[in-house]
C-alpha cells in the first residue's frame, strides 16, 4: 500500500491521504474545489468549482500513474438534485468518451459550503 502526495493538489485537512494505490488500484479521496496553490474555495458557482474538482483529481491520479481515462468509479456529492445538469456537463466535457461507473449523491451542505465533492477509484496504466 502506497500513499500518493502531490503539491499540485490541496493537501489533505484531516487525517486522510490524497490516495492511496494498492494491487493496481487507485482510490482518491474526497476532493473539493480547493485550489491548491491558495487553498481557497474556487468561486463562480458550480461549474468553476466542479473544474477545480476535475483537476484536483486528475493531478493525484497523475501523480499516482494513473489518469481520467482509468477511473473505473466516480462518486459525486452534491448539496441538491438541481445543480446535476451542470455537473453532468462539466464531467462530460472532461471524461470524453470515458464513462467509468458513477453516483451522483445530492446530500445536503458540504464541507466548507462548497458546492462539490468527488472521489474516485481508478486502475493504474
């Protein structure tokens, strides 16, 4: 079991790593749309912060030796059921024509007042 650790995503706030790789997987945790450099909450709404998300991911799972196009499962948390269509279009747009398995979980108010949160597990190259 190997903890991954990248600059090029917010380090972690609690006890947690970005992700642990283990027999050929990935598993992220839970990212937010933090930017890693002021570790602030990326604001504009919902499509800039789920961006930030998108790229947060995509440094650990680079950093791991992996990448967007093996995530094998995408779990979304979201406050409400009514930012899905914009969330929907930004992981489009940055999954292709990638379509890992994935729940969308409206849950109610996220960690900082954010708008997002998303892990993945994903399968090295």
């Amino acid at each position: 079991m190997e903890k991954i650790v990248t600059n090029a995503a917010p380090a972690p706030a609690g006890h947690y790593s970005q992700a642990i790789r283990h027999n050929g997987l990935v598993f992220v945790s839970g990212q937010l749309p933090l930017d890693p450099v002021s570790k602030e909450v990326v604001e504009g709404g919902i499509e800039p912060q789920m961006r930030q998300v998108m790229a947060n991911i995509s440094a650990i799972l680079e950093a791991s030796g992996s990448g967007l196009d093996n995530i094998l499962k995408a779990t979304i948390y979201i406050p409400d059921s009514s930012y899905w269509p914009e969330i929907n279009r930004v992981y489009a747009a940055c999954m292709g024509d990638h379509k890992p398995a994935r729940a969308v979980i409206p849950c109610g108010d996220l960690h900082y007042g954010v708008l997002v949160e998303m892990e993945v597990i994903a399968a090295t190259r």
